[in-house]
C-alpha cells in the first residue's frame, strides 16, 4: 500500500521503518522539502519519497498524521483536499507540559482532526504505545502487544490491516467516539513509561481464557 506520513519525526520514522519492513512504499510529507531535515531522512530512509504534505497525501492510499497535537491543524490543512481520504491519528492532544489532554473527555483529538480534515474517514490507532516499540519490536515468546482502532467507515479493514502488518494484534474498538477512551488510555501509557519509571520498552496486551 502506499502510506503518506505526515510529521518525520520520532513516530513518523517508526512506523515509515515498520511499514517498509512489511513491504508497503513511504511518502513523508514535511514542511521543508528541501531543507536539512529532508535531506537526512532520505538518507536514514532510503526507499521513502520525501515531499510536502499536499503531494505526499495526494500520491498515498492512506495518511498517518504523526505531528505534535499544536501542529496538526495546520499539517491538515497543508495536506489540500482530503475528502473521501482514509486517516490514521496517531496523534495524542497533550498539553504542551505532557500534563494531560488538550481535549478530553466528551470529545476527542481524533474528533477535533475529524472535524479539520473534512469529507475524510479518520481513525485512531497507533497512539497507545512509545515510538520504540511500534517498528515491529521483538517480545517475549508468544507475546504479542495489541493496538486499537476507532472509527467509522470502509476504511477500517485497511487500517486493521496495516497495523496488524507491525506485529500488533489489531482490534477494532468502535465508532470514532471511542477515540476519547483510546487518547487517556495513551496517557496512561505515558504515566507509567514516564513517572512510574516503567520506561519506554512495554505495551499493553489482552489475555485471554
Ligand atoms: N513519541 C511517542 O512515543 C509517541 C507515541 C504515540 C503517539 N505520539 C504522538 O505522535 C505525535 C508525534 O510525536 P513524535 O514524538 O513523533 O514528535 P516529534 O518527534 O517531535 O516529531 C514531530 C514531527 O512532526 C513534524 N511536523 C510538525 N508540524 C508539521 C507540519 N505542519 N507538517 C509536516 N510535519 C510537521 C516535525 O517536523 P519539523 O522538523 O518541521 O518540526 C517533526 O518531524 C504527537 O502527537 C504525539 O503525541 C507520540
């Protein structure tokens, strides 16, 4: 499949890793093409495009938006036309300290991005775990971390897909409102990883009887 990443950054570059690994092409969109950071990407990267975010959405079957929450507003709207277009948010809306969510709890970040990339179907997935442990991370025997996706629309079986290609056992949360489950449970990650010093080499799994 052909994936645009919007945001090269330390989720943009794990996924566009993880993805490449299981055979899907990379386009990232940046906001300097040209620049310093674009050049040494394609260099770390070889294999992905590395464009602005218009052609990178426009050349792509799906987009993964991987910007800080401050910035997706404007990654979107640098993104062009997007209805009809399958997202994924892989975002989280923290406040700018990391000390909770910027929105929350009767609505959500993927609900905010819903509502600024219009006419396209958006699904939240791939924001419930750090960067180092969504490039297909090798676990324990037999252990397998899993992933939730919300949202509404055809769209999802591809999504479902695409993160069941990095190694996680997707499953299908719900409609978009689920999101607002789906974005504290990442702080929840991020507590742990951060101020219960779990560090940053764990995931959440499902166990069953
Ligand atoms: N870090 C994690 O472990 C983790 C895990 C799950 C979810 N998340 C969420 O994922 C998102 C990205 O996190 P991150 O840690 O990868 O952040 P990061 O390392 O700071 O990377 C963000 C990237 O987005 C780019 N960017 C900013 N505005 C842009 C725009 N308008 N158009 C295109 N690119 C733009 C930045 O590029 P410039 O060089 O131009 O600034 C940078 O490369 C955040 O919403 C975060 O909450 C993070």
């Amino acid at each position: 499949m052909k994936i645009a990443i919007i945001g090269a950054g330390s989720v943009g570059m794990s996924l566009g890793s993880g993805w490449m690994k299981a055979g899907h092409s990379i386009t990232y969109g940046v906001r300097e093409p040209q620049g310093t950071k674009a050049r040494q990407l394609k260099v770390s990267h070889p294999g992905a495009e590395v464009t602005s975010n218009e052609e990178a959405a426009t050349a792509s079957d799906i987009i993964v938006l991987c910007t800080p929450w401050q910035t997706t507003e404007a990654a979107i709207q640098a993104c062009g036309n997007l209805e009809g277009r399958t997202i994924i948010d892989a975002t989280n809306p923290l406040k700018p300290d990391f000390s909770g969510l910027d929105r929350g709890y009767t609505t959500s970040g993927a609900e905010q991005v819903a509502d600024w990339a219009k006419g396209a179907q958006v699904f939240k997935a791939m924001n419930q775990v750090g960067y180092a442990m969504m490039d297909n991370p090798k676990l324990a025997k037999g252990q397998k971390p899993v992933m939730f996706v919300a949202g509404d629309g055809n769209g999802k079986g591809k999504v479902l897909a695409l993160v069941a290609d990095l190694n996680f056992e997707a499953i299908d949360a719900g409609g978009i409102t689920c999101a607002r489950l789906l974005e504290p449970y990442a702080l929840l990650w991020i507590h742990l990883a951060l101020n219960q010093k779990l560090g940053v080499e764990f995931a959440f799994g499902i166990l069953c009887k």
